[in-house]
C-alpha cells in the first residue's frame, strides 16, 4: 500500500470512528447536537453570545473522500 492509500485509509477509518474504543453509554450525537443548539439558542437569547450566521451548503467537490 502506497504513503498516499494508507493517509485515505487512516483518514476514512477516523472519520468513521474507528480509531477510538467506543463507550456504549455515550449518547447518541443526534441528541448531543439538539442540546448544544438549544444551549446556544438560549445564550443568544441572554445576549452572551451571538447569534450564529449560517454556513454556506458543501459542494460536491469539496468533499475529500467518500
């Protein structure tokens, strides 16, 4: 295997989660996103933080690997 092939190899394998122990009692991220954003929503309401602007969608070929 090339330098090249084992970098996408590794890369693909932590975007997957699979270079770390998984802990079965970890919440789902689903449910860890909806409490980050309402956490957030409430700090922008409290006017600590402000609101976030949206970011722009992904384009096809700024995605590096599948």
């Amino acid at each position: 295997m090339k330098a090249v092939q084992l970098r996408q190899s590794i890369l693909q394998a932590a975007v997957q989660g699979k270079l770390v122990p998984q802990n079965i009692h970890d919440e789902p991220a689903s449910e860890l996103l909806e409490r980050i954003r309402q956490e957030k929503a409430r700090l922008a309401k409290e006017g600590k933080i402000k609101k976030e602007k949206p970011l722009p969608p992904i384009i096809e070929n700024e995605i590096p690997y599948d």
